[in-house]
C-alpha cells in the first residue's frame, strides 16, 4: 500500500488518493521495489520498471525504472512519442504488458515498451492530442534510476 510517493516534482500521491502498488519513484530504499530485485545482475542496464501516475497539480507522469543511469533518446511524430532507451535490457516480460490510460486525464491513451533492433528499448506513448512532454532523469532514493516524461496538465 503506498503510503506518500515523493519523486522528481514533490509529493505525488497520498494512500487517500490512490491505490498504487507499483513501483514508487522516490520511496523509500525497502518500499515498493520492482518484482524480483534481487535477480538483477549487479552490471546489467535493466529497464526494471514502468509505470504511470497522475500527479497533484493535474500533470501525468509515465516514467521507466532502471538499474542504472541510461542514455536516453526521444521521437516524435504525428500520433505517438517514442522514448528511447540505448543499450538496455528488459528485466521481466510483464514489462511489454501496455499501460492503458485512456481513461486519465493524459494526452496518452497507452504506452507500450518493445525492443528496438538489438540493444536498444522503446516505451512508445500513442497520444490521442498533440503534446509535447518534459523528460528528466533522476536516480531514486531506493538506489535506481528514473526517467520521467511528463505532460503538463
């Protein structure tokens, strides 16, 4: 149960205001860690993590949990914005399950992470309005990376 998510942009969500159980950017080191952790090869570049969150200035959050600092890369084109991460692995197979949004308030209506030729991995947001997000990459006190992209609300 999440008790206060405290990531990038402050206090994000409150037990009150959602049920999330997920990983948590900005809790604490032993809270809400991706499933098994502890199989995580300590040199691996592991997208460990994605998720999605509504913020409490009406903002929405997708974001991908890392083992490590990634080099990231962006795309847009006319429906989509594509989120590129160089030289990563995917560490569990639930993270190709789509994140389905179209009921939040969000100019996304799902985002889905595929592989991209051999090394590289891509969250892929299909928007249903035109938007530009902000991305920031920040690493979380529970010891992994994240980077955020952020559309305003």
């Amino acid at each position: 149960m999440l008790s206060i998510a405290v990531g990038l942009f402050g206090a994000v969500a409150s037990a009150e205001d959602a049920d999330y159980e997920g990983v948590t950017p900005g809790a604490e080191e032993a809270q809400n860690l991706p499933p098994k952790a502890e199989e995580i090869p300590e040199d691996a570049q592991m997208l460990t993590w994605p998720g999605f969150m509504m913020l409490k200035d009406g903002k929405s959050c997708f974001f991908v949990q890392t083992s490590k600092k990634v080099d990231v890369a962006s795309r847009k084109s006319e429906g989509k914005f594509e989120l590129v991460l160089r030289n990563t692995q995917v560490h569990l197979k639930n993270t190709f399950l789509p994140l389905e949004t179209q009921f939040f308030k969000t100019p996304v209506l799902r985002a889905t992470v595929e592989r991209k030729g051999q090394k590289d991995v891509v969250m892929t947001l299909e928007l249903r309005e035109d938007a530009t997000p902000v991305i920031e990459q920040k690493k979380g006190k529970d010891g992994f990376n994240y980077v955020f992209v952020t559309f305003g609300g």
